[in-house]
C-alpha cells in the first residue's frame, strides 16, 4: 500500500471524532483505492496492527493522535504470585485481577498500601475464598462491605468479588484488568467508592482518555451490566473535558449496515 495514499485517506477521516468502516472504504475509494472486501479488510486490520488507528468502539476507529498509547500495567509481584496460584487451581476459569496501586497514575493522593481485587465467577467464589484464605490466611475478605473492609484492613489484603458477566478481560494477559474495567468499578464498586475520594474521579477520567485507547462500546456494555451507564455519561459530560467519539456513531452505524452490510458485522471486542 502505497504511504501516501494511505496518508491521504487517513487525513479525509481523521477530521471526524470517529469513523465507520464504510467511511474508510468511501476515503479509499475517493484517493483511487478499489479493493474488494476481503482486501479492505485486510487493509482495515494492518491500520490496527500498526497503530496508524485505534478502535473507539462498535463500527468506529479514530485515526491515533501522538502520545496516545494502548493501556499497560505491570502488576506487583505479589499480585503476580497470586494470579499464578489461581491458574494452577483453577486452569479453565476466566478472572480479573485490579490492584489499587494502579491509580496511582492518576491521583494526587497516591496510595500507599496496596490492596488487590480478585473477580471471580459467582460459581467459583467460595472454592477461590478457601484456596485463597489458607494460602493467604487472615488477609483475604469475601465480597465485604465498606464497613468490613476498613474494620478488617492490612497491607496487602485480598478482596474477592463476583466477577460481572461481559466484563472486560486482558487483550495480551486474560486476567488484567482493562483500563475500560478500571474507570466503571470506579463508578460502580461500592468498595471502591469508598475508598477512591470523589474529587479525584474527574482526572482519573481525564487522564486516562488523554492518554490511553478507550473502547468505548465496551466501556458502556460493561457499565450497563453495572447499572451505571447513565450514570458514567452523566458524569463525563457533567464533570470533565472528555468528547465521546461514539457521540455522533449511531447514524454511521445505521448507513454502514444500509450501504455496506458486509462491512457491518460487529467484529471481535
């Protein structure tokens, strides 16, 4: 693919917040690009792979600004030892892991003593909690309340919790938590919410959409799991800088599904 044609059908659609799959393959179309499906596809694909564009969410991608990056955290070694521990005794379970360290790029306030969230299936909780509690004796609590967990405190404590259905998981490393994850427990988690003070929630958000891809399809899914997608919406519009790219992409998602229903299948979260 020729560098700048693929400069100038970048440039038509990088204008927009985002843009759909069919106003990609009308830009390429627009610069001498004919290509058949399989070939936009696979052009479309090799744009990700690259980082030339991100995905905003459902049939919408953004053409990557400088000093916006895929989200990345290396957990501590403890928490390391510990998701090593659930592996070997649960192989075939999905799990997420959040460690509350992990603000600590976001927050003035930074946060001393760490302490680790595992998600866990509803089915699987009380078997996880046993491993847990006699590897980890007297620091694990079992879905407590905010009262259980500041009476029960220490360094390094365990916090097991359900982990919610359609949550997200890990691109590269399954049980990390995304940064999508992340900002809706923020909002949702009544543990976290009593923890995190309010006044840093604004540049938790801010910070993470000005420096990190946010899918926000999944974002939203997520928070409608939770409950709080109005909510999270509210409080973006409400309280901070962040533009939604998906603002404006319900109508490109209808005309892509009209015009180019080939283009419009959902592809892979």
């Amino acid at each position: 693919m020729n560098a700048d044609i693929a400069t100038g059908y970048l440039r038509e659609v990088s204008g927009n917040p985002s843009f759909s799959r069919a106003d990609l393959l009308e830009a390429m179309q627009a610069h001498g690009m004919h290509v058949n499906i399989a070939g936009f596809k696979a052009i479309l694909q090799r744009l990700l792979d690259t980082g030339r564009i991100a995905r905003a969410g459902r049939n919408a991608y953004f053409v990557l600004p400088d000093g916006l990056s895929d989200y990345v955290y290396e957990y501590a070694e403890g928490t390391e030892s510990i998701a090593e521990s659930i592996e070997q005794g649960f192989p075939e379970m999905e799990f997420s892991i959040f460690e509350l360290r992990q603000l600590n790029e976001f927050v003035n306030h930074q946060i001393a003593h760490n302490t680790v969230f595992v998600h866990v299936p509803a089915e699987a909780m009380d078997f996880v909690f046993d491993a847990m509690r006699e590897e980890y004796p007297g620091k694990v609590l079992l879905n407590p309340s905010i009262g259980d967990y500041h009476q029960y405190w220490c360094p390094d404590m365990i916090v097991m919790k359900r982990l919610i259905s359609e949550s997200p998981l890990g691109r590269r490393t399954r049980w990390h938590s995304r940064i999508e994850k992340v900002l809706v427990d923020l909002m949702a988690d009544h543990v976290l919410q009593g923890i995190v003070s309010p006044a840093e929630l604004p540049g938790i958000y801010e910070d993470a959409f000005h420096k990190y891809v946010i899918d926000e399809s999944c974002l939203f899914r997520y928070a409608k799991r939770r409950n709080a997608a109005q909510k999270i919406r509210r409080f973006i519009q409400d309280e901070t800088d962040i533009v939604l790219r998906l603002e404006k992409n319900d109508s490109q998602i209808q005309f892509c599904r009209r015009a180019y229903p080939c283009l419009a299948t959902e592809e892979p979260p």
